[in-house]
C-alpha cells in the first residue's frame, strides 16, 4: 500500500518539472534536513525547485549544503506549479501558508511526506510513516526505491534529520530501521561530526545557565504524575538569548526516571501565549492526545500545543491561566 503511494510519487515527479517543497515553520533539524535533501534529490534530476519555509533557518544549519536556496517569503511563490511536497508537516497548517497553498495551482496536487503520528493525511498522496524515526528516514526510503545516487551532501542533509529527531540516538524514536540507515548514510560520507558540532555540542555557558534555571522551576503533580517547568521571555532576555537557546530542554526533561508519567514544558515568549512541549518514554501514555485537547498534535511521545493566556505558579503547580481582554 505505502510501497505503492511511493512509487506513484516517484512517476509524478518524474512527470512534473516544477516543484515547490514546503516544511514547517520554525523548522527543526528533521525540517531543513528533509527539504534540502529533496531539493539537492530532484535537482539532480534536471527539476525546477522551489523550497519554502516561513521561518529563516537557524545559524547553526548553515553547514548544510544549498540551506541560502530556501526561501522565506511568500511572494517568490509562483501561481502554478506541477507539484507541491510538504515535509514533516504533521498538518498543513504548520506551514503557515495554508491560504498561499489553496491559491497556488498544483497540477499533480500534493504530496505528504511525513511521520507525525495525527497527520490527517491532508495530501492528494500521501507518505505518512508514523513508526520512522524521521521524516528524513523515510525519504531516505523513496531516494532508495527511485534508484537515484545519494550523494554525500544530500546524505548529511537526512541525517541531519535522523540525529535531530532521535536526539542523537537517544529518544524512543531510535530503531533498527533509523540505525540502518545512519550508518548507510555515513557509509555514503555523511558528516556525522559536523552534524554533532552543530545540534549537540553546541550549548554555551549562557545556554547551560538558562536550562538551570528552568530545571530549579520544575513542579511534580502527585496525581498525575506529571512535571512541569516553564521558561518566560525575561529569562532569554537576562542572559541575551534567543528561543533557540530552549530548544532541547524538553527532551532533557524526558531523562526523568518512568515513575513520572509524562513531562510538560511550558514556554511564555509572547505575552497572553503559551506553548506547550509534552514528553513521555512510557508505552501506555499517549501525549499527542494530550496535546490535541489543547488544539496541538504530535507524536506518541513527543507532541505540542499553543494556548492563550497568562503562566503563573500557583499552589505549588504551573498553571496557565485565561486572561480577560
Ligand atoms: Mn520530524
């Protein structure tokens, strides 16, 4: 069935000689490694790509190949294309152009690359793998299937998204399969250190002093079973940081021995809005049902949600409470 959705993929793109390639805003390692990948792919095979993020990637990506090609601005957007890609977009609306996307004019529709659990499977194809660790694992898949050569560029680039994803190997999310393919793409010349430098030794003194801080903040609710922590805007802009700077602390949080159910992270950078990061490693929890109660989505044990209001402690709990405007 998958096997089939990939291979009439693959004939539309070879079909198809303008692409647009999308993923989601604030892209992580998985995001940016996945679009690169797939554009460094189907140039290779003479296309026309355009690749697409609402947000600027981070400094720290600018080892990977081409990363200058992705644009931010929607109006480098064309009206018509052959075919639209969207990566690890658990929904559409993660691309934050959802109207751009209904306007555009796709003559082969879109295709959905992707591994989050909810995706709804909005795409007129649709390559949705909620057991990979990766969306860049599963296109890995489809390079694999295609029969095209992965260079050394573009295996950096989707193990980018493999290291990213598993948190260097460590999260639930690491198996079989997403070893196997790590160590086809080192064999390929992946930059396994430079991808290290990059997303895991990276943190300075100043970041270290930031998760302090949100680690002497951490709540236990005894009933269930859950800690929570939370990390406001004055707290980056003490130490000079910027959002990026709390990228990782929820998985830390996930190092919490299973006698906790689950951990929440909740993060105050826009004043009246909360973010919520929701962890587990247990089996029998479910957190991207938690997360989808609060309007948000995810994984089984990685899921978020944005809520408005206002992030207090009260009675010894995090809580976030409705504002009146
Ligand atoms: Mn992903």
């Amino acid at each position: 069935m998958l096997e089939q959705e990939i291979q009439k993929l693959i004939s539309i793109i070879n079909k198809s000689q303008r692409i647009l390639l999308v993923t989601h805003r604030n892209p992580d390692g998985d995001a940016i490694g996945s679009i690169l990948a797939m554009q460094n792919f189907l140039i290779s095979l003479n296309k026309e790509v355009t690749s697409f993020c609402i947000t600027k990637p981070a400094e720290n990506f600018n080892y990977l190949q081409n990363i200058e090609d992705i644009k931010n601005d929607s109006e480098n957007l064309k009206n018509q294309y052959d075919l639209a890609i969207l990566l690890d977009c658990g929904d559409m609306g993660m691309t934050k152009i959802t109207n751009k996307l209904e306007e555009i004019k796709f003559k082969f529709g879109i295709a959905n690359i992707d591994h989050h659990h909810t995706n709804p499977k909005y795409g007129d194809i649709n390559i949705v793998i909620s057991k990979a660790s990766s969306t860049a694992e599963i296109i890995y898949q489809i390079m694999r299937i295609s029969h095209i050569k992965i260079t050394p560029s573009i295996a950096t680039a989707l193990l980018t998204g493999i290291v990213t994803d598993t948190g260097n190997f460590a999260y639930r999310s690491t198996t079989k399969q997403s070893i196997e393919t790590a160590s086809r793409l080192l064999s390929i010349g992946a930059d396994f250190e430079g991808i290290s430098k990059a997303h895991v030794y990276n943190k300075t003194i100043d970041i270290l002093k930031l998760w302090g801080i949100v680690m002497r903040r951490i709540a236990f609710n005894k009933e269930l079973k859950m800690v929570t922590t939370a990390l406001f805007k004055k707290d980056l802009e003490n130490l000079n940081l910027n959002e990026e700077a709390g990228e990782g602390i929820s998985n830390y949080l996930n190092n919490l021995s299973k006698k906790n159910k689950f951990s929440l992270l909740l993060k105050e950078y826009e004043t009246g809005k909360v973010k919520g990061s929701l962890r587990t490693t247990r089996d029998d929890i479910d957190v991207s049902t938690i997360a989808q109660k609060f309007g948000g989505g995810g994984h089984q044990k990685a899921a978020g949600f944005e809520v408005e209001g206002k992030l207090v402690f009260n009675n010894g709990q995090w809580q976030v409470i409705k504002t009146i405007k």
